[in-house]
C-alpha cells in the first residue's frame, strides 16, 4: 500500500498547483470579476450617461455661443470674461452668499435643537417628528403661497402679531429690497428643517449612553456634557449636515423662483435663477453655461474646504 509522506507533499506544494486546477481556478476568477462587473456595471453607465458626460458637455458648452437655433461656434474664455463685468451676476454671487450666509447656520442650529428635543421620550414624540418632517415633502408651489399669504404686509397674519406687539412699522417681507432675503430664509429654514434633525436624529442614536452616564458620574451638567460628549460624537454628522446643506444653498432655485421671481428689483436674485434666465428665457446657452461652470467650482472649492477642516480636526 503506497503512503504519502511529508517529503513528496513538500515537493507537491514547492512543483505548485496542476494545469487543470489553474484552469478551475482562473475559470472561477473569471466568473467573479463577470458577477461583480454585472452589479456596478448598471450604475457605472448610469453615472456616465446622467453625470459625467453631462459635465463634459457643459465645460464644451460654456466655451462656445450656442444659442440653440445656429451652431456652436468656439468663443474660448470670453463667456468667463463678461461673466466678470456682468453686474446681474455679481449681483447673484453676492445674493446666493448672502442666502448661504443665514440659511446653513440657522437651519443647522434649528435642526440640532429639533433632534435634541424629539430624541427624549416625549409622549407623542412620533407625531411630532412627522409633523417637523411634513414641510420637506410638501409641494414648492404650496409653501410658496400659504408663505406669501402670511407675509402680506398688510392683510398678513405675521405682520397682525408684530402690530399687537407694538411694531408699528412692521416689515414689507417680500415687497421690501431688504427683508425679502431674510424672508426667503426663514421659509427655506422651516422646510428644510426636518430632513437634516432626521440626519441628526440617526447620529444621536449612535451615541453611547455609557459616555453620559461616565460624565454625570463626573459631576458634568447639561451643557457641559452636550459639548464635550454630544457634540465630538455627532462629527461625522455635523460633517455630512454641513456640507449637504453648503451645496444644497449654493444651488437654491426652486423656493426663490416661485416666490419672488428674484425681486423686489434684483434683491434674491440668486446664480440658479440667473442661470435659468440665460439659458431657457434668453437662449444664450453658452454664457449659461459658463455660469454653470462657475457655480460648479464655487461648490468644489468650498466642499474642499470643508473636507480639509474636517480632516484637521480629525488629526
């Protein structure tokens, strides 16, 4: 009876596999890259068709004159310079800052405030989160006119309250060039409130309870442990908040269109509005473009920012 001995095994491994074992396991090699290539292969092309060609085709557009009836015709840099003598868009660079400025730091502090109140056990808690979440799905056109009726500067229900506080000069909202922005605002800040303290509501989750409790322990109070263990915990979220709700502002359209149309004058007129006017009411699809692409970096260079600080702060 042949026995196999440590000796031939060493020198089986040391001759390596067999020619047929290679080919099983190249076959299989194969069949795995094919099953993984058939899963990311839908989103791949999906990326490229929807996004990036997209992309490519504005940074072409942006350095032509394409006005959609005649031929695109190569005007290099020129949209760009002109974009800088423009006064309407600087006006919309400045306008769009200036939304970004007040709505990220007030809805990022609402938001907060909202998840640190509905994480407690409240009774009805439940009812109260859908009802903060409610205006995130409600229609534009809708919030855009209960918020115009409630604005009114004379009939409107905002302006009662302030008169009955003894505010006899109550503001014009969206027909003053001054309290049209902040208006804006605040709209944008109630709708858009309940999906970020929906992101901040799953950060508080993941926040240990041994930290408090080891804190308490340690005579910490309420304020003392939010910024020393709530806040340092919730990082990641605070992180992914910010830079939703940067870009998010940056791109604002929809809300500002349907309820100011970027007036009174130009005082919301904001870089997606100015875009959409080039583009679709004035057909000049290269110079909106070159407006686009400009949008595009301002949002690459502040999320870069962002990624950078976070990372120093991680350090």
């Amino acid at each position: 009876m042949a026995t196999t001995t440590a000796t031939d095994v060493d020198t089986d491994v040391a001759a390596g596999p067999t020619p047929s074992l290679r080919r099983r396991r190249s076959r299989l090699a194969r069949r795995n890259a094919l099953i993984g290539w058939s899963f990311i292969l839908p989103n791949f092309l999906g990326f490229a068709l929807l996004t990036l060609v997209p992309i490519l085709v504005l940074f072409y557009m942006s350095m032509t004159n394409w006005n959609v009836f005649g031929t695109a015709n190569w005007v290099g840099l020129a949209n760009f310079q002109r974009l800088v003598g423009d006064g309407s868009f600087r006006i919309a660079l400045f306008n769009t800052l200036y939304y970004s400025v007040l709505h990220i730091p007030l809805t990022f502090v609402v938001a907060l405030g909202l998840a640190l109140l509905l994480n407690s056990k409240l009774r009805g808690v439940a009812f109260f989160r859908t009802a903060a979440f409610f205006p995130y799905i409600t229609s534009i056109v809708a919030i855009a006119i209960v918020w115009n009726l409630l604005f009114s500067p004379d009939y409107g229900p905002i302006n009662e309250v302030l008169r009955a506080f003894g505010f006899a000069n109550p503001p014009g909202w969206l027909t003053s060039s001054d309290w049209a922005m902040p208006a804006v605002v605040i709209v944008s800040t109630w709708r858009d409130m309940g999906y970020y303290m929906i992101l901040f509501l799953a950060g508080l989750q993941t926040v240990p309870r041994e930290l408090h409790e080891a804190a308490r322990m340690d005579g910490a109070n309420a304020i003392q442990r939010f910024f020393n263990v709530t806040m340092p915990s919730l990082r990641p979220t605070t992180f992914f908040v910010t830079v939703m709700l940067t870009i998010n502002s940056f791109k604002i359209f929809d809300l500002i269109l349907v309820m100011t149309e970027g007036g009174p004058g130009q005082s919301t007129l904001v870089l997606s509005q100015f875009i959409y006017t080039k583009g679709f009411e004035e057909s000049q699809f290269g110079y909106a473009s070159a407006a686009s692409v400009a949008l595009f970096f301002l949002c690459i260079t502040v999320t870069v920012a962002q990624f950078l600080a976070n990372k120093r702060r991680s350090a």
